[in-house]
C-alpha cells in the first residue's frame, strides 16, 4: 500500500509553507524530510528540476515548525524521465484458453482481443462444424480488420484447436457424430482430448475461458421445450464450462483466473429465450460459486462469471429478437448506448489480472446497468413522469 501511495501522490510537502500544482513537477520526483536541515537543496532542485524552490530555502532553513513525515520513495536522476507509474493490465508471459471463438464479432473473439493486448499467448478452441471455416478465414485475411491492437499489430492466435464440449471424451461421441461429415479429418476433439493436447503442446495455462452456448430448442418456450431439448441446453452451456474446469485445472499454474460467460435470464423472466436456456445460465452462475471454492481451495484458482448485456453477435441472432434487446436497453439502462464487445473483453482482463487477485465467485455485470432496474421506463405509464433520457 505505501508503495502504492508512493507512486501515485509523485509530491506531498508540510503545510503551510507551500503547495504544489498538478502537472508542475516531473514524474516521478518526491521529497522526503523530517528534518530541513539536512536538505541538500541544490542536489534536490537539480535532479526535481524544482528550482522554483529556492525562494523557500530560507523559510524551511529557519521555521522551527515540525514537519510531517511524508510516505514517499525518492527516484533516482536516472529514473525522472520514466513514465508515470499506473496500474497496468500486464499479463505477460501468460498463456490463455478461450474455448468457443468461432468468428470475429462474439464475446469470445473479444475476450481473446483483450487478453492479447495485456500481453497473453493466446490459444482457441472451435467447434468442430465451424473450424475449417474459420481457419480459412483467419488464414486469408478477412479477420485483420478484428484482430488490430491498440498498438496497431494484429492479434496473434498461436493455435486453434478443434473442440466439442458437449462431450467429455471420445467414449461419449455416439456413431452418428464420429461418421458425420462435418467433423471428418478432425481429431482429438472432445474435452480431454484438447486439455492432453494443450498439455503436450504448452505444457500449462493460467487463463481458461468458457464462451459457449447452445440450446436447440431456444425458440421454443419452457413449457413446449422437451427434456430432450432442455438437457441439451444445460449440456452444451453450463456442464460443458465444468467438464472444461475439470480437465484443464490440472494444467493451470496456482494463481490463475477461469472466466465464463452469463446472461441475466438467469435471474429475470426474457420472454423468448426459451429451451432451458435461462434454466442452463442459472445453473452457470450456482456452480461459478462451487467451482470458485473447489478451484480457489485445491489449486489457488479463481472462477468468475460475466453477465454480458445483448451483442449483435451472429450466435445471438439464433433467439430471433436481438435486435428488439438491444433497443429495449438503450431505453431502459442507465447508460443508454449499444454495449460493445471490447467492454466486455476488456472486464475479462481485469478478471484474469492480478488486479482481480481476491475477486472470485462472483457474477460481474457489463450490460449498462440494466441488470439494476426494476422496471422498463420507457413503458406509456411512465410518459408524465420526465424521466431523462438522451433524447431530451
């Protein structure tokens, strides 16, 4: 914490003498004295550059007043051009796994964006169906307009892997989907399969993300949605994010973050996102809270969940009313504007950060603060009431 305070406050002097104005001082200079008589004034007004000090000197020489002892660290000359200090997402040197990027306008892509430019290696997992199609894609460069950083280089993917989390292994794949033309000259792509093959590859992770989904029957409502259909929506998003925990824990280093994705149909009736979806997202977020304490108590690991407001991504036009969502939000939240997918990129990074160092089991919200509303202002009963809104 002092180090903390040191870095950020640059200058902290006694009152009443004199203050100092932001900006005034270089980065990085601090003064340290309890007793003025031991300033060496012209070696301190010579590398803080304070030379403006000097009208002072006499005042502090003299004043018998007792100076407050000031909780900062002294650079060296050497140091004073150095950039001011900040907390950075810095996550080099570390290896993440985003399981379900499959194009380039998803939570996923974005995630494996955001990771990238803190510095991670990034690895992806696609379902098999989709995989060709998006290696030629990366290949050829119609991705390059997605993958720019910050730092005007391109995202680098050091490797796709073939994955289908809807099963644990190959003992599970029934025939119909081992002769299905869609996954031929594909291989090893079930969960243990993959977690071997990272480990043969790379030989461990820190960051494990969970963006997928499915529900066959999402259209449908819950009460016309069959067992069949509900079981496999809970399958494919909610136990396939604990069969993925399960394999790769052995391969992630102590300290490591695993994030997955939620939405808020969770906890609140969304008419129209039917087929045991809000019932599968419901059970993502309860066993976020058991895996944080099961991950965070054998290997130091910390799980956490993002309930990502609506995106016009191309796995969420399956439920048919995107677009509506997106219009029902700008209206109702309190931030009235579109959430982009780097918003919640970006929330990863900071979950996967040594900055989010005690956070986990939690359930993070990044939709605009919709999730606090109670009630939809922008319903007729509420037109006498001025509610502010962007297009006052």
């Amino acid at each position: 914490m002092a180090a903390t305070v040191a870095s950020s406050l640059q200058i902290m002097a006694a009152r009443p003498y004199l203050s100092f104005s932001p900006g005034v001082v270089k980065a990085g200079a601090a003064i340290l004295c309890s007793n003025p008589k031991t300033v060496l004034w012209p070696k301190l007004t010579s590398s803080c550059n304070l030379s403006f000090l000097n009208p002072f000197r006499h005042g502090f020489r003299s004043s018998t007043v007792k100076f407050i002892k000031v909780v900062t660290k002294a650079m060296s000359e050497s140091n004073e051009n150095k950039p001011v200090s900040r907390l950075p997402i810095d996550l080099k040197g570390k290896r993440a796994f985003i399981a379900g990027v499959a194009d380039d306008n998803g939570y996923g892509w974005a995630i494996a964006k955001s990771l990238a430019a803190a510095g991670a290696e990034i690895l992806v997992g696609t379902w098999v169906p989709a995989l060709n199609i998006f290696e030629t894609s990366l290949r050829r460069g119609k991705f390059d307009e997605s993958r720019l950083m910050p730092d005007g280089s391109l995202m680098e993917i050091t490797k796709v892997y073939p994955l289908d989390a809807v099963f644990d292994n190959l003992d599970d794949v029934p025939e119909d989907i081992k002769t299905n033309k869609r996954y031929a000259g594909s291989s090893k792509w079930t969960v243990q399969e993959v977690a071997e093959s990272v480990k043969q590859d790379f030989g461990s992770i820190d960051i494990l993300v969970h963006s997928l989904a499915n529900g066959p029957e999402v259209s449908k409502p819950l009460l016309e949605t069959s067992r069949k259909g509900y079981l496999a929506a809970l399958s494919a998003s909610s136990y396939s994010y604990v069969s993925l925990l399960k394999h790769f824990l052995p391969l992630m280093n102590p300290g490591g973050s695993s994030i997955s994705l939620t939405y808020i149909a969770s906890e609140q009736i969304i008419p129209g996102y039917g087929g045991g979806m809000s019932s599968a997202k419901a059970a993502l977020e309860s066993d976020t809270r058991v895996l944080a304490f099961e991950a965070g108590r054998k290997h130091k690991i910390r799980v956490n969940a993002i309930s990502a407001g609506p995106l016009r991504s191309r796995a969420a036009k399956a439920i048919g009313f995107i677009d509506m969502m997106i219009e029902y939000s700008k209206a109702n939240a309190p931030l009235q504007k579109e959430l982009s997918a780097d918003e919640v990129g970006n929330t990863a990074a900071f979950l996967a950060s040594p900055l989010a160092s005690a956070i986990t089991g939690a359930i993070i919200y990044v939709d605009n603060g919709l999730n606090a509303m109670g009630i939809g202002v922008d319903t007729p009963i509420f037109k006498d009431l001025n509610i502010p809104s962007d297009k006052h």
